[in-house]
C-alpha cells in the first residue's frame, strides 16, 4: 500500500498548524482558505495548502460558490490511510476531542493568541502533535 499512495518511509511530521489545518479540513470539507483564515483567525498561507497538497493528504475540491469561486479542499483516500481510517465517518467525534482536552469548548478557537502564535497553533485546536501512522 505505501508503494500504492506513495508514502515516503521518512515522510516529515506535521507541524501543529499543518496538523490543525488538516483536522479543519477534514471535519469541514469542502471548505476554502479564506474559510479556514476566519477559523483560526490568521491567514493560512498558500504554502501551508501547498504543502499538505504535495503530501497528498488534501486535494482541490469543488469551486466555491462565493465571488471569486475559490477553491474549495478536500481530504484524500491518502490521509484516510496514513491515519488509519476507512472513511470520514471514523473521525473522532467533536464532543469526544473537546472532552479529552485537544478542543476547547466553544469550538476550535479559545483565548491566548500571543501564546498560540508563539506555538504556532491557534489556543485550543491541539494540545499535542498528531502523529501519522504509517502503513508497512
């Protein structure tokens, strides 16, 4: 399978924000960038979409009805497998992240934007790195 989706053996872990990105991405998709700025309340780069597109975890969905028709991103059959899931439906539930201390309750977004800046994450979307499993 790692031959199939062309998964490096050293491919790089994500960073805090790449990883936040990824799970907004994942649990909102289709949604665009501008959508995932007013999320985190920063700009997200078009380097960082670049980047988790050239890793393959998403790809460009449909366009946005919105003026300018964005794109819109999607999550791919790769991310489903380097994270060990069969479809979306095995995400984590919200509820279930909020209660294990990786979400605030209010949603993605808390407090401390100088300390989350600081981390490079936005204050309550992750306490901790994401790790990708990788498939043998």
């Amino acid at each position: 399978m790692r031959v199939a989706f062309d998964i490096p053996a050293d491919a790089r872990p994500l960073s805090k924000l790449e990883a936040g990105v990824l799970m907004a991405v994942a649990y909102f998709q289709p949604v665009t960038r501008g959508e995932l700025s007013e999320t985190f309340g920063r700009e997200i780069s078009r380097d960082l979409i670049a980047a988790l597109r050239a890793e393959g975890l998403i790809a460009a969905g449909p366009r946005s009805p919105k003026l300018g028709a964005p794109y819109a991103y999607v999550t791919t059959e790769k991310f489903l497998l380097e994270f060990g899931f069969e479809s979306l439906r095995d995400l984590p539930d919200l509820e279930a992240l909020r209660d294990a201390g990786l979400m605030q309750a209010d949603g993605l977004l808390g407090g401390g934007e100088a300390e989350a800046e600081a981390e490079g994450a936005p204050d309550g979307l992750l306490r901790q790195e994401i790790s990708r499993d990788r498939v043998a």
